[in-house]
C-alpha cells in the first residue's frame, strides 16, 4: 500500500507527451498506455525519486483541488501505474 512517505520513479520506458495525454510504451509485454491530463501531469513530474508527499504538494499546488480528493486520486494512479509497471515503488 502507498502512503505519503513511498518513494516512486518512473519505469525507463518510451514515451511521448501528445497533446493532454501521454503514451507511454512497455516492450516486454507490447503494450500501449495511454495516460489522461492527470496521469500524465504524474507521469511528468517523478522523472526522478519523488515521494508520494511531495507528488502531492506540488500536484496541489497547479491544481484547483482539495488535498483528500487529490491525495486519493494521485495514490489511485499511482498503485494502477505500478501494477503496469510504468512506476517502480522504492
């Protein structure tokens, strides 16, 4: 289970930002994962070893949401990311 103090990265896998989304590729299973504007805003920023927390503060930060929704929605994604193996979980 993720909690605030997880450390996430993102898997090194291709990937394209196309317009509010992103694709993003995982050859070992040939699959295409296409991310939506929120996903993709998370996809974008754990470039590098991010905690959940610190995710969350910076997501609160752009958008206009409160910290409960956004810190269940951003957990949501990010164990759905993790079960594609599109995040690692350090």
């Amino acid at each position: 289970m993720l909690t605030e103090n997880t450390k996430i990265k993102r898997t090194d896998l291709p990937w394209q930002a196309i317009e509010d989304q992103t694709l993003v590729l995982t050859p070992e299973n040939s699959m295409a994962h296409e991310l939506n504007l929120t996903a993709s805003w998370i996809w974008q920023n754990i470039h590098n070893e991010i905690t959940v927390q610190k995710l969350l503060d910076k997501f609160l930060l752009e958008f206009d949401i409160d910290k409960t929704t956004a810190k269940n929605d951003i957990i949501d994604l990010l164990t759905k990311m993790d079960g594609n193996h599109l995040i690692q979980i350090l």
